[in-house]
C-alpha cells in the first residue's frame, strides 16, 4: 500500500467537498486524474473508500479511517513546514489557532501582540469559528489550538480555563428594559435584533438559542464588527446579544446599557483547547505558555 500526499490530500478535499469534482477542483487535479487516483486507493487497499450516489460521495468505514489518518499525516506535514520550511525567511514557527467571535474581538488581539512581539520568528495563523467546530477541528489535527466557549463539547481535549466571557443584552438607554437587573433571551422576543453576519460564531449561538425557545430574531441591520452593533444600539435601532467586555467598553460612549443575561448558556467561560500539550509543536506550546501567563495578569472586566 502506498499513497502519496497527493493522494491523502485528495481524499481529504472530497470529502470536504462532497464531490469528487468539488475535490478536485481543490487539489487542482483533472477530474479524470482525481477518480484513477481514488480508484488506485481502493484497489490498492481492497475495499471501496466512498459511496458514490447521485447526490454525491461520503466515506465508508474504511474511509472514515484513512480520512483520520490523512488529516493527521497532512497536520504533521504543515508543522514540519512551519518548524522548518521557514528558516530562510527569518520565521521558526508557525501556529494555527481557531477561536470564536469573542476571543478574536475582545480578548485574543491584547495578547497575541504582545506573544508576537516576544517570539519574532513565529507567525500565527489566527481564523474565527463557532465553538463546536473548533473543537472538531482541534480533535481532528486540523489546528493547533482553539479559544472556545466552555459550553463545546471537549471531550478528548486538554482544556485550559482562559477568561470569563458572559453574554449580555445590549439595549439603548431609556429601553423599557434598561431598569432590569438581569433579563433572558425569552424577554427579548419580538424586540427589534442588531446582528453580526449570519456566518459569525455567536450570532449562530444566539440563532440556536432562540430556536429553543421557539422563535426566531428579528434583524434590522446586519454588520461586521461588535463595535458597529453597539453603535447601532445606543442609536436606538435595536437591541443585541454581545460578550460583556464588548458592551462595557461602548456603554459611556455610546449609550448602551448592558444586561446580564440570566440563562444558563450566557455564563461562559472561554477556554483553551488542544488535543495533547506535549505533543504541540514548539512554537504552539510557546503560545500555550504566554496565554497562561496572560490569564494569571490579566484583570476581570465588571
């Protein structure tokens, strides 16, 4: 049995696409090249690795199996890269964090300026997700390290209690609301919503939320960056769901008044996740250390 990287990284871009097409389009391979090359796999291990239907492929038994496998050959290949293949541009490492909305708005940018300003030689590649598939996606080799939500699911993982990260609801000041001590999403249906993008982390946690409840929010503006939802709050356009440190810092300023949200999933705490910390690459475990550091400085926001 053999296979290249070519072939695992194939196999990989299939399954993610759903198509062999799709695959290959993302391996830049012909299609005829692609299905001999998945044709070659199969023959080569004596079993079919993809079911072939007309809405597309997904992996059998066996191709569940060798998907593990390639992520992991795949993952170790970018890390020798990144520990090796970067020497001659003046970089010793590369780490590859996910985080969620928060992290990457509030919390993350304080702190990874100060790991890059210590370590010069090491790059972070830095992406946002919703919890849950940071999770997946540390659990799986996919990455390095993750900042999630603690309400994920972690099992298998090494995690790390990083910082408080409740939610609250932003409302304008002089909102019928503004006098509650503390309020729950179900007091918010049928207010008018201020949203982050439909693709965000924690505008698909509010969205899920709400549908426990049976409802669905309203969304008058959708924007990029917590900061332009605040703004749009202490406009008066509308209320939001947002992490407290973001409305603490707007609320002078822009008039929001934050409201401590009283369900259950709106007291998080963000994490930090990895699948075995002495396995971590270098530079990954260097980035381990600082964060911890950080945690230990840093002073909780009210």
């Amino acid at each position: 049995m053999h296979f290249d990287l070519t072939d695992l990284r194939l196999f990989v871009n299939v399954h993610e696409a759903g198509t062999i097409t799709g695959g290959a389009g993302r391996s830049h391979l012909a299609l005829a090249s692609a299905s001999e090359r998945i044709r070659g796999m199969e023959d080569a291990l004596g079993t079919p690795l993809l079911v072939r239907g007309q809405r597309g492929v997904h992996p059998t038994a066996a191709g569940h199996t060798l998907l593990h496998h390639a992520r992991l050959v795949l993952r170790q290949m970018e890390h020798l890269r990144g520990d090796l293949g970067d020497y001659g541009a003046g970089v010793a490492g590369h780490v590859r964090l996910l985080c969620n909305t928060s992290a990457l708005s509030e919390h993350l940018p304080r702190a990874l300026a100060g790991f890059l300003a210590r370590h010069p030689r090491i790059s972070v590649e830095l992406e946002e997700r919703a919890s849950p598939d940071i999770a997946d996606a540390v659990r799986a080799g996919l990455c390095d390290l993750g900042v999630v939500s603690d309400a994920a699911d972690l099992q298998g993982l090494v995690a790390l209690p990083w910082r408080p990260d409740p939610l609250v609801l932003a409302v304008p000041k002089g909102h019928a609301l503004a006098g509650a001590r503390a309020v729950r999403l179900a007091d918010a249906a049928g207010l008018d919503f201020i949203g982050l993008a439909e693709d965000s982390a924690l505008q698909a946690l509010v969205a899920q939320q709400a549908r426990r409840l049976g409802w669905r929010p309203r969304y008058r503006v959708r924007v990029r960056h917590l900061e332009a939802v605040c703004q749009l709050v202490g406009l008066g356009c509308g209320v939001a769901v947002v992490p407290r440190a973001a409305a603490a810092r707007h609320a002078r300023t822009l008039r929001v008044r934050p409201l401590r949200l009283a369900d259950d999933w709106a007291a998080r705490t963000l994490v930090l996740c990895m699948r075995d910390r002495e396995a971590l690459p270098g530079p990954a475990r260097q980035l381990v250390r600082h964060l911890q550091e950080d945690m230990a400085t840093a002073v909780p926001k009210r």
